[in-house]
C-alpha cells in the first residue's frame, strides 16, 4: 500500500497529509515528519527525511533509515 501511495504522490502535484504511529511509514513515505506532544495540537518537532526520492525499498535497510528511526523513537516516548 505505501508504494502505491509512493507512486500516487510521484504522478500528482498534490500534498498529502498522512498520520501514522508506524515509524516505518513515518519516514518511508514523506519529505517532512512533524511529531507532536502529547497535548494534542503542540508540534515536538519538525524532521525532514533525508533521503532522496523516489525512496526504495532498499532505503529500509539503509543506515540513515535506522538512524532517523531509533531518533524518532526517542522523541515519541519522551514526555515533551
């Protein structure tokens, strides 16, 4: 499903809004990721996703992919 969003998003000049607790799909799929607090509403932080697109599958495995992931971690189960 998120390669068919993938390539929707490739063919389209349109912005996509996709909310998600997966961290996969968090960083996978978008240019920019905004986590929020707890407190809905309240931006934590604002992440743009270093890798290029159009992303492969192959950039699942990637050190920067890990990296991003285990960063991402942290910030959703912090208390901020």
């Amino acid at each position: 499903m998120q390669q068919h969003l993938v390539e929707i998003c490739q063919n389209m000049d349109v912005t996509v809004v996709f909310i998600t607790h997966d961290l996969d799909k968090a960083i996978y799929l978008p240019d920019r990721i905004l986590v929020l607090k707890r407190n809905p509403g309240e931006i934590q932080s604002l992440i743009d996703v270093p890798q290029s697109r159009p992303r492969l599958p192959e950039h699942l495995k990637s050190n920067a992919f890990y990296t991003l992931n285990h960063d991402l971690a942290v910030l959703t189960h912090s208390h901020g």
